[in-house]
C-alpha cells in the first residue's frame, strides 16, 4: 500500500506499509513538522515518529563527546538524503511502538533495510537490545 503524505498510516499497526512522504524531509528543529528527520534512528512521516528498529546510532542532542556528535550529525544528514530519494517500506517488528510511543519499523527500499545501509557506513551499529555508549569515557 502507498501512502501519499497527507495521509496518516492506513490499516493495522501491525501491517506493512509503504509510504512516500512528501518528497522533501527536512531536519526536525524547531516547531511542528511532518516530514522530518529527528536523528539517525528516528524520523516524522505524516507528523507519525518512527524509530528505526535494527539500529542505533549516535545521539545528536546531546552528544556525550565530539566524536558521538560528528557521528550523529552524519547519521542524521544520511537518513535524511535517504528518506528524500523515494518510497521506503515500513516493516513491522516482535512490538508496535516503544515506551516514547514512536512507532517500531524495519525501514526498507527495495528488501534492504536502510539501517543495514547505516551500519555499513560506520554510522550505526545493529540495535542489541539496548543503547550502549559511542564516547571511550563514557
């Protein structure tokens, strides 16, 4: 199923969706916005947040050191060039959404996950179960 971007998610949680957006994702700074990009794991579709599920990559605000802050900005720009190159399909995990109420989705385009994409860049590392430090003193 396709979703144009002004609609709100279709159908179960628990289905597979694919959504367009709007064709231009932009940083999620100030105010409210619909199709923007919050971080490297986490974006806005539709005013809907979606927490990339396979990942975790650096945090951005606020980063712990230089390097987690470097990190984070690159992740974040990445996804966002990614997000804005076309349709992307939301894949549904073991659970619907996380105790920040962000919905849980393998992130794909063409059957390959973008957090896959990430990792391979050296911007994310595949989510274990829980977050663990990008800064050595930490």
């Amino acid at each position: 199923m396709t979703l144009p971007s002004s609609r709100a998610f279709a159908g179960p949680p628990s289905a597979m969706s694919t959504i367009m957006g709007s064709g231009h994702f932009g940083l999620c700074v100030r105010g409210v916005h619909r199709d923007c990009v919050v971080d490297g794991d986490t974006f806005r579709i539709d005013g809907e947040r979606v927490r990339i599920a396979d990942i975790d990559t650096p945090e951005i605000h606020p980063a712990r050191c230089a390097l987690e802050a470097e990190l984070g900005w690159a992740a974040t720009l990445r996804l966002q060039a990614m997000l804005n190159t076309g349709p992307v399909t939301l894949v549904p995990i073991d659970r619907d959404r996380d105790r920040y109420g962000r919905l849980l989705r393998r992130v794909e385009r063409d059957g390959r996950s973008l957090g896959a994409v990430l990792v391979a860049e050296g911007l994310a590392r595949p989510w274990q179960g829980r977050r663990r430090p990008w800064c050595e003193d930490a």
